[in-house]
C-alpha cells in the first residue's frame, strides 16, 4: 500500500526536491515500523529498516515490481525461517 500512496503524496507536494522525497520515505518508514510494535522493538526497528530499503529503491528505481518481489521475498524466507524462532 506504501507504494501506491508514498507517489501520490509526492504528486501533492513539491517531491521533486531530494528532500521532501526523504521526508516522504522517512514518515512512512517510521508509520510503517509502528504498525509493526506490536512485535516488539525489535519487530519495530526492522520493519523500519525494510521500509526506509523498500522506499528508497522505489524512489531510485522508479518502479514498484522488483520492490514487490524483494517483499515476497522477504516473506517467505520470514514464513520459512519464523516458525523456528517463535516455536520454544
């Protein structure tokens, strides 16, 4: 969904300027890492990190796919790898 709206945020605004693309990024990342508290400050502080990677390489690649790809990525190896660590 951060995908979609992040570019009509910026349609809004001047996002043409470096800056205001960042502060765009950064906004969103840290929403993006609070929806995720819920897993603690670690959950918090990663899912951050993948927001601020996921939306800086949407603004340098100017596309959404491989960001697409790079989450399902992510989502599998979490489904893979996950169960291990939340199973005691």
């Amino acid at each position: 969904m951060r995908g979609i709206f992040v570019p009509r945020i910026c349609d809004g605004s001047d996002c043409a300027s470096r800056f205001a693309t960042s502060l765009v990024i950064l906004t969103s990342s840290v929403l993006f890492g609070l929806a995720h508290l819920y897993q603690g400050r670690a959950g918090f502080v990663s899912t951050m990190v993948l927001g601020l990677l996921f939306g800086i390489s949407r603004a340098a690649l100017g596309s959404l796919i491989p960001v697409i790809v790079w989450h399902a990525g992510v989502d599998v190896v979490a489904g893979i790898a996950g169960p291990r660590y939340l199973l005691v």
